[in-house]
C-alpha cells in the first residue's frame, strides 16, 4: 500500500465550479498535512497545510481533514483556467520528513 | 528574497562522468532535503539533512551522495551517472519546528544522461 494515495486524474471541471481532490495516506501517526500545487515543468507551492480534523479555509481554498479515516481533501471553489495544474497531496512522517502523493492533474476548462 | 536556488537548470551528460547539482538557501533552513520526480512516480526522497554534518538516506539513495559543510548549501553528487538517473530534481528546505510553512523549493534541474 501506497504511503499517500491521491487519484492522478485528470479532473475537469467548467469554469467557475467546485473541485474537489482527494487524498488518503496510511501512517496514522502523521500530524500535518499539505497540499502543494505543481505547474508542469515548475516546482512545488505550497497552497495549505492542516493539522487539526475539521475544515480550514484560505480563500477560494478549503482543506478538509479526517484523520480517523485517514482522509484529507482540497476543494477550490470558483475555480479558474489558472488553477489547472498537478496538486501534490504530502503528509509528514516522523520528524519533518514529507511524503508526497503522485498528484491528481486539474483541468479548468472556460 | 527567501529563497532555494539549484543549479544548473538543464544539463545533459554522458554515462558515467560525474556531476554535481548545487542547492543553497538563504532562509537558515536546518532541514534540507533531495527529492526526483519521475512520471508516475511522484516526488521521491534521496537524501535529506537536519542540520551541517547530519545527512541521511531517503528513499531512492542509490547512486546519488550528498554533503553538508555549511548550513546553506546541499549540493547532490552524481559519481558516475547512468541513463536511469534522467530525472527532474528538487532542492527544497524547511525550518525545522515549523511544519505550518512546509518546503520551500528550489526551481529544479532537469538531467539527462545518454
């Protein structure tokens, strides 16, 4: 079993729309959580982290945690053509050590 | 600029001439680490340092060798490359203590080798 499993995709929503991406990991120690959004040939960015089950939310961008199923989730509200991109699910294991999923791939399409 | 900066961005070489790819931060990241992202495959760890002098293996080590003499720099070690080392790499750091701000990461270097 995968350490961080995310659906690669790719996920197309119409402009304006919700997006919804998925991601369940298997340590269930980990404590924080992230989600990194990837242009192709770009690095990483950091969108959110998460800590505590429940929702937060950071503009167009709510994280979603459950750590008893061991389920955390991005949704992008309005979503955008900008938003089209790889977003990188990564959970931490042990001291600082992240561990990414392969991504799931956002297609907005106007 | 708080920033990761690697070097070189492109670079294609030959099977079995050493290379290194250099990575330094300005941010006085204790953590450092390598990642290569293949298609498929995802981000994954080679090796990774908690502070000067403290380096360790990642997940995909073989191959690769690290240092870590000063606290801003990283550079990751190629000594004699093969074609299955064509990869994208990523520098990136972090504070150690400060999960909130996850991973800085630096621009990525993209290797061939024929």
């Amino acid at each position: 079993q995968k350490e961080v499993e995310q659906n690669s995709g790719p996920l197309s929503v119409p402009e304006g729309a919700i997006a919804s991406l998925n991601c369940t990991y298997s340590d269930r120690g980990s404590q924080s959580f992230f989600w990194y959004r990837q242009y192709s040939g770009k690095s990483p960015e950091l969108i959110m982290s998460i800590y505590s089950n429940g929702d937060k939310e950071d503009g167009r961008f709510t994280a979603q945690l459950n750590k008893a199923s061991q389920y955390v989730s991005l949704l992008i509200r309005d979503s955008q053509p900008s938003d089209s991109a790889t977003y990188l699910c990564a959970v931490t294991v042990g001291t600082d050590k992240l561990i990414f999923g392969t991504g799931t791939r956002l297609q907005v399409f106007p | 600029e708080a920033q990761v900066t690697q070097n070189p961005r492109y670079l294609i070489t030959v099977t079995g001439k050493k290379l290194t790819v250099t990575c330094s931060q300005n941010m006085n990241h204790e953590y450092m680490s390598w990642y290569r992202q293949d298609p498929g495959l995802g981000l994954r760890q080679i090796y990774y340092s908690m502070n000067v002098e403290v380096t360790d293996k990642g997940d995909v080590p073989e191959g690769y060798k690290v240092s870590r003499k000063e606290k801003r720099n990283f550079p990751l070690i190629l000594e004699s490359p093969s074609p299955n080392q064509t990869s994208l790499y990523f520098c990136a750091s972090s504070l150690l203590g400060r999960d909130e701000d996850g991973y800085t990461f630096g621009s990525g270097t993209r290797l061939t080798v024929v």
